[in-house]
C-alpha cells in the first residue's frame, strides 16, 4: 500500500510540499521572539524616520519574516496544483501543530532543571540556562493566540485571491495571482498580529501600532515582489517533474474543486 501511496507522483508531491509548509511556519513561530536590524545586517545606516507622529522609526523585524515569505509562496504553490481545500487542509494541520509545540513547549519550561545544568553555560554569557530557556520559548498566550489568527486567516485569504484572480485570468500571470494574493494576506496578516498582540494585550497606542504596521509589511511588500522569480523557479521545476499531462489535469481539477 504505502509503495502505490509514494510512487503516485501527485501524492509525493504534496507530501512534499505540506511537510515544507508546516516546518517553516513552525519554524518561523519558534524564531520569531527574536527582533532584528535589517539596516545593521545589511551593514547599511538605519533609515530612523518618522510617521504618525512616532519617531524613531527603523526596519527592527521578528526573524519570523526569515521564513514567512516561504510559507507564503508554499500557499500559492500548493494552490495551484491542490486548491483550495488542500491549503486549507495543511493550514488546519499547521496550526494544530503550532499549538502542540507551544504546549510542549510549556510543559518542558515547567520541569524543574538539573542544579549543575542551570550554571553551566556562565563562561558563554549565559548565567541562567534556565531562564533563558524559558525567556526564548515561552512565548506569552497573546502572542501565540495573535499569531494563531493571523495564520489562518492570512492562508485562508491568500487562497481565497489566488482562486479568483486565476479565475479570471486562466493560467498566465502566475506573477499577478501569486503576488497580489501575498500582499493582501499579508497586510491582514500584519493587522491582525500586531493590534491583538501590540494594541490589545500590550496597550500601544494606536498610532505607534500602526506606524510599525505600515514598517512592517513595507519590509512584507518588498519580499513578496523580490519573490517573484522564485514562484516561477519552483513552478517550472514542479512541471518538469510532473510532467505537461499530469500537471495540467491537477491544476484544472483544483480549479473546479472550492
């Protein structure tokens, strides 16, 4: 049984194709408590401007935008050849998944740690192991919930456009579904993190949210557009494994399936 399963080109490809999906979102869920310069690591000077009258203002990101953007060209990818359903399917797994880390997570922060293991990692810079054990994964519950939200109903968006922009164009402009889809997804993506997280939980103001909103998926914008050939890379590569046939009968079956 399990031969017939892998040696289906369709199924292997999906197989594939999910399991790089989850692993980044996971991924970016676990890395994401870290903040960056993006100027500093392009050893560029920082851009400190204003807007909304919040001064001060810089590209500082979560490294979750490391791997974001593949999730994101992922959805548009799996779409393509799966639909709706299928995204809609990896998206649910995803999410579950996020939630069982984080749970896991919890429980392993709450064991109480060997004595010498605590101190071990002093002469590193790292006094309390334990501490910043549970300072790096212990993500608070609103950050998990906002981060939850803005997933699922990024992907469900994400595949919602894509659908009806290929509706309307048939099968050219691979570039106008993938990237307009991405860029409304993740503009709902960026509101909806940032005010149940920043404006909600933490009581930023709304201007200040908004003004890190508006840097934020600046950054998501310019992404998604760089993107671009890597969605035409990975689409010519999946032809050529699939093959002309096979490919065209997937995409017009994703087509008619919701």
């Amino acid at each position: 049984m399990i031969h017939n399963i892998i040696r289906d080109k369709s199924t292997r490809l999906f197989l594939f194709l999910g399991a790089f999906f989850i692993a980044n979102a996971i991924i970016a869920e676990v890395i994401g408590v870290k903040l960056f310069s993006l100027e500093d690591t392009l050893g560029i000077d920082k851009v400190n401007f204003s807007l909304l009258g919040e001064s001060g203002l810089s590209f500082d990101l979560t490294v979750g935008t490391l791997t974001w953007p593949i999730v994101f060209i992922m959805t548009d990818i799996i779409n393509e050849y799966y639909g709706v359903k299928g995204i809609r399917f990896l998206s649910y797994i995803a999410a579950g998944l996020i939630a069982f880390s984080f749970l896991v997570f919890y429980l392993a922060i709450h064991t109480a740690p060997a004595g010498w293991w605590v101190g071990s990692q002093a002469d590193k810079g790292v006094p309390d192991m334990q501490a910043a054990y549970s300072q790096i994964l212990g993500q608070g519950m609103m950050i998990i919930v906002a981060s939850l939200t803005a997933f699922m109903v990024g992907q469900v968006t994400d595949a919602t456009i894509f659908k009806k922009i290929k509706k309307l164009t048939g099968e050219k402009n691979i570039w106008m579904r993938a990237t307009l889809s991405t860029l409304v997804s993740q503009l709902i993506d960026t509101i909806v993190v940032l005010y149940i997280y920043l404006y909600l939980s933490l009581g930023f103001s709304f201007a200040k949210v908004t003004a890190i909103g508006i840097v934020n998926y600046t950054y998501k914008f310019l992404i998604a557009i760089l993107m671009t050939p890597v969605i035409y890379l990975v689409h010519g590569l999946i032809e050529r494994y699939l093959g002309k046939d096979l490919a065209s009968d997937m995409k017009n079956a994703a087509m008619r399936e919701g």
